[in-house]
C-alpha cells in the first residue's frame, strides 16, 4: 500500500512540475506587437495608416528613413521658407506611438527631418534637426503621400550614424512596465502551485501516516 501511494505521490508532483513549466514558458515569451506607421501632413485629409500585416514593405521604408539618427542633431535646421511641405510621421509598435518625427521631403538643398524633445513614449530625446536620406520623397510617395516623383532619387543617400530606433524599441513585450507584471503573475502563479503541491504532500503524508499504523 505504501509503494502504491509512493507512485501516485511521484506521479501527482512530475504532473504539476510539467504544467508549471509550460505555463511559465508562455509567460516569459510573450507576442510583440507588429510596427506600424502613421504619416500626417500636406495633402492629407486624414492620417495614412501603414501597418505590417497589409503594407510591411512600406512600413520598413519608411522606418528607415528615421531610425539611423544619431543622438544630437543640429540645433537649428533651413529657414521656413525653404523647408517645403511637413509631413510628421509616428512610430508605433501596436497600436502605441513610440516615437514621432517631422520630414521634409522637397526641402532646399535636400531632405531634412526634425526630431521633438517630446516623445509620445515619454522616452529622453534630444531635439534636432537631420539630413535626410535621398530617397525620402520617393519612400513617401510610393507609400501614399501626394509629392511629386522624383526620378533622381534611387538610392538611401545620406545614412549611416547611430539607431535611434532598435528592434527592441518596437516590441512591446519588452517594455520594462510589461516585463514586470508578467514576472508578477508568474510569481503569483508559481506560490500558488507551491502551495497545492504542499497541502497534497502533506495530506498524502498524513494519509501513508493512518495506514501504515
């Protein structure tokens, strides 16, 4: 009777053990958010909403063309009058902007962009202004924006520098806000498991305990 209670008892913890590692695994992995873009400005009635699942190719071109900034930009950029129309592009990772940048594709002497201090994702940033890539307009054309063509802007053009925007940005789940409830409730949920398999312990001993009398 004692080896048969052994058994169920070695079976009960293997069983809890193998449900507290698959549900921990879940919780330490969650599902980031896809990026996506909003883009505002001159000849726009309303936002242009570009997301992953039904433009990702846009969504990359258009990332690109902000997420190489360095940390300081310069502190004053071309004189109004010269800057041509705005186009403000958000960041987002979900449907969470991350960050927000103002471009200036048709801008004499070439593309410029300008970064806010302010950040939707209250990060700290440096405010400035940046060359832009070559291809901006034309990045920003193809994906809905009404400029004109321009048929010399093949390539990236001016880049290089440091990311600004890293992957890990852009993925919520890796949030430190987000990190830590998950932990929370894995925690929670492991003391809670602990607890059954202790009063089951217990309760099994208590058990082998009348019966071996």
């Amino acid at each position: 009777m004692v080896r048969r209670v052994r058994r169920l008892l070695v079976a009960a913890v293997g069983a809890v053990l193998v449900a507290v590692m698959s549900v921990g695994t879940a919780h330490a992995a969650p599902k980031s958010a896809p990026p996506g873009v909003d883009i505002t400005g001159e000849g726009l009635s309303e936002p242009l909403r570009l997301r992953t699942e039904t433009a990702p190719a846009h969504v990359t071109a258009v990332i690109d063309q902000v997420n190489w900034f360095g940390t300081d930009g310069a502190r004053s950029g071309p004189k109004e009058a010269d800057l041509g129309p705005k186009y403000t592009v958000v960041v987002l990772a979900g449907d969470q902007p991350k960050q927000t940048f103002d471009l200036y594709p048709l801008a004499k002497g070439g593309p410029r962009a300008y970064r806010p201090a302010k950040q939707p994702n209250a990060a700290k940033s440096n405010a400035g202004w940046f060359l832009g890539r070559l291809n901006m307009s034309e990045t920003l054309r193809t994906a809905g924006v009404p400029l004109p063509r321009q048929i010399e802007a093949v390539s990236g053009g001016v880049g290089g520098g440091e990311r600004m925007l890293p992957e890990e940005s852009l993925d919520p789940g890796r949030d430190i806000d987000q990190a830590l409830g998950e932990l929370q409730r894995l925690l929670l949920l492991n003391a809670g498991v602990v607890i059954v398999i202790t009063l089951g312990l217990a309760g099994i001993a208590l058990l082998v305990r009348r019966r071996t009398r």
